[in-house]
C-alpha cells in the first residue's frame, strides 16, 4: 500500500477525533481498516504487543489506534531520530525481503524466502531477522551452540510473531 503524503502531513496536525474525522471525510476515506493504517504510518509506525482474550474486531484495533494517536507520544519520534535514540528505518531490501518473510509459517518457508534471495550463511540470515524484527543487540547469548542453532532459534522468535515490525 502506498500513502498519500498530503493525507499522513494532515493527520500528523490533527489533535483530536474530530479533526482526524474531517481529515478522513475530506479525502474520502471511509474503509475503518485504511484509515488505521493511515493513523499507524502517520504514528511512524509504532510497533504493539497486546494480548486480548478475544480476537479484536477491525472497530476495536481502530480505536486502540486513535487513541494511541491521540495521546500525541508519536510525536516525539522525530526528536528521538535526531538524538540516534530511534532506529533507523529498514533498507529497502529489508523491506523487500520482510514482505516475504511475513507470509512465512515454517521455518522452511523463511528458508525458502532466503535461498531465493541467495543468503545462505546463518550468521547473515540472523542478522536480516534481527533487523526484521527491530531487535538492537543480543545479550547472554551463551548456550547458543552455533550459527545454526541460533538461526533456529530467531526463526521460532519471527514465526512466534510478538517482535515483528508491523
């Protein structure tokens, strides 16, 4: 999916409901789950861990969304970004190969998705999982016998879902 900057700059001045309402009827989005995805591009696309009992409706996601929005913590992002307290954004390779790698449900299906792209060490598919995955820095790693072990082991943590970035 593509996002109109036009729509993302007028979301990022909306500080409240309303005006995210308007902005939405003025560009005549009306699909609950386009405009969640507007508000969590506008957001820098945060990343979320929540475990609700029942599987959320696409209303309820929207919500949890807008209010996230709301609170205004987003914005403080780009300040983060200038202080090196942020990340940076993935390569577009990353990208190009995490678009893969989320369709994946085995470990075979990511390393299907890394033959066809040529990565055979487990030492640098570990790496692109890691990035993948937003993970900074590995510690106590001991016990961890090898390479291979280890990419096993990141494969289960991507598979598992609760780290991706998205």
């Amino acid at each position: 999916m593509t996002f109109d900057k036009r729509i993302i700059g007028a979301l990022r001045e909306c500080k409240n409901k309303e005006q995210i309402e308007d902005t939405f009827n003025r560009f005549r989005i009306t699909d609950i789950a386009e405009k969640q995805r507007y508000l969590t591009y506008a957001m820098y696309a945060p990343a979320y861990f929540f475990s609700p009992s029942t599987h959320p409706t696409d209303e309820q996601l929207y919500e949890f969304t807008l209010c996230h929005f709301i609170t205004g913590y987003w914005r403080l992002t780009p300040f983060y970004e200038k202080l090196r307290l942020v990340k940076k954004p993935l390569s577009e390779a990353d990208n190009r190969i995490l678009e893969k790698l989320n369709t994946c449900t085995s470990q075979q299906d990511i390393d299907a998705v890394f033959d066809e792209e040529g990565i055979h060490e487990y030492r640098e598919r570990c790496n692109i999982l890691r990035r993948c995955m937003r993970v900074q820095e590995i510690l106590g790693d001991i016990g961890i016998s090898s390479e291979k072990d280890d990419y096993e082991f990141d494969c289960a943590v991507f598979l598992d879902g609760s780290l991706r970035d998205g």
